[in-house]
C-alpha cells in the first residue's frame, strides 16, 4: 500500500521505522510545524520531520490539518492509508475522506479505555495492572473509532510514564504494521467499541502533576511514575519547586504528611500513609540528582518540610 505517515514526537519514529521496513511504500509524512526548543529558541523540526528528511520523503507541516494546500497535496499523493501515531492535530472529515483505506492511529491503550492524549500516564497513575495498545480507524469523535487490533502489557510496580511507553512503542509498531498488511489483504475487519468502560486520558500539566504529601503513600508513587519524564511530579521546598522523580514504598508510619527524615545516605518524606523513601530529586533550575545528596547539600532542618506549607514558623 501507500502510506503517509503522521506523527510528530520520539515516539513516532519507531512505528515509521517499521513501516519503512514493511513492504508498504511510505510516499509521504505528515508532522506538526517546527517548534521553538533549547535556551536560544531556536525552530527545531519534530523526530519524525528529521527521520522523514533522512529518508528523502516529502514532509508535509499543515499549521491546521485543515489548509486547503494541506488537502490538495494529501489528494494529490493520493495514499491508500494514512497510519498515525502522536500526529497532535485535529484531522477534519475532508482530510479523513482521501485515504480509500481511512487513517489508522496506533493508540496506547486498551480501548475503549483511557481515550485522549496521555493514556500511558493515566494508567499508572489510577493503578491500572495491564495496559496495551490499539490500532483503529479514525473517526471525528476522540478516540472512538473501530478497532482493528489489541495487544496488552502489564505494568510493573516499578515502571515510569517512559518505561512503558518504549516498550509499548516498540511492540505497538508491530502491531500497527500488522495491521496495515491485514487492511491491505482484505483480511481485517474492524469492530466498533463497546459504550461501557470507556474512560478519558486528558494530557496532564503542570498544575495536575503536584503532589498531595496526604494522599495515600501508593497514591504518591503512582502520579510520581505516571509523570516520569514529563512533566515530573512535584513538591515545595522552603518556597521553591522541587521535582520527585523516583520513590521508594517503605513500611515506616511514623513520619507526617511532609516531614522529612535524613540519614547519611537516605530520606524519606511522610504521606497520608506510610513514609516514601525519596531516591531523585530535581531542584529548581538544576540537574536531577539523588535525593541523599540533595539533603546534604541544603542541610535540612527539624523544621523543614515539603509540601505548601514547606517550613515551619
């Protein structure tokens, strides 16, 4: 078949990767515009731009995925199939229609579970023990679509936003491959999603990504996994913002919410429950570093504390 691909972050490119290596043709990429990033500010061009440049494939930029120059082109190339990973625009139903075969987004999650743009994130932060991928046909409604196919993937009590998604990226590849030489075949047919069980995965920001020190101590370790590498979970300290990146359950109850308690070589912090050893933490403005050395480096007192009020009067 001929495929154009649309996908813009890190992500997307190992699905690329393997359509590349499948038989289809990929003739063409679709990609969010260059976007300013590092101190300068400087216009970068997504992973998937440069992949696409690498590869002497036309790179399509829409600002809207509904420029009529957009659509002209994508009529002209005239795909069979347009598979999608983490393209980040909204597609409207004139883009839809060119592709005889639809466009096929490869989303990570079991559907109809966690529609939306963080489905990875939110999985771990509500507890979920398995998780997954899906390929579908994409319709105007978020994420509805029919599914053509499933894969799962447990999570580990240990696994970050990132560690799951790399093993979801490379698995989902596969499967959207898969999927494309079954569309292709005549061999797939694609079923429409059950109206129960649905849930929504909204992208988490800054604000939703502090942590609630009187929360659960599970609760805690989950959003700090769920928002590891972005956009790190956090907590005040003496007035500033302090990332927690990595955790460690204890069975230590006699810490408060906030408190912290040093030795040469460890701290924990109180919760709603039982304590949390503190294993990397990233100050405001510096690189992350272990929490032990964090707490040497600031002299904690008997008087400080994470969280909003983070220093006692």
């Amino acid at each position: 078949m001929r495929v154009v691909f649309a996908g813009t972050p890190e992500v997307s490119v190992t699905a690329l990767r393997a359509i590349v290596a499948s038989g289809h043709e990929l003739v063409a990429v679709v990609t969010r515009p260059d976007a300013p990033a590092g101190r300068g500010r400087k216009l970068v061009a997504s992973p998937v731009a440069q992949y696409a440049e690498e590869l002497g494939v036309e790179v399509l930029k829409p600002v809207k995925p509904s420029d009529p120059e957009f659509l002209a082109r994508l009529t002209q190339i005239a795909p069979d199939c347009c598979p999608v990973v983490a393209y980040g625009g909204l597609l409207p139903q004139a883009a839809l229609d060119i592709p005889p075969h639809g466009w096929i987004n490869l989303h990570f999650s079991v559907l109809p579970a966690w529609r939306g743009a963080a489905p990875v994130q939110h999985s771990i932060i509500s507890g979920d023990d398995v998780t997954g991928a899906s390929t579908f046909r994409i319709v105007k409604a978020l994420d509805a679509g029919p599914v053509y196919g499933v894969l799962t993937e447990r999570i580990g009590p240990k696994d970050t936003a990132g560690d799951l998604l790399t093993r979801l990226s490379e698995s989902g590849a596969k499967l959207l491959v898969d999927t494309l030489n079954g569309i292709e075949a005549g061999a797939l047919v694609a079923v429409e999603q059950p109206a129960d069980g649905v849930t929504l995965a909204p992208k988490i920001n800054v604000e939703d990504a502090e942590l609630d020190l009187a929360a659960p101590a599970q609760h805690v370790d989950r959003l700090v996994r769920g928002c590891n590498p972005a956009p790190g979970a956090w907590t005040t300290f003496r007035g500033e913002r302090l990332k927690v990146l990595d955790v460690d359950l204890t069975e230590d109850e006699d810490l408060k919410p906030g408190e912290l308690r040093t030795t040469k070589s460890s701290v924990a912090v109180g919760t709603g429950s039982k304590a949390l050893k503190l294993v990397t933490v990233q100050p405001q403005g510096k690189k992350p570093m272990a929490a032990a050395d964090w707490a040497r480096g600031v002299r904690i007192s008997s008087d400080d504390r994470l969280g909003p009020e983070s220093k006692a009067e």
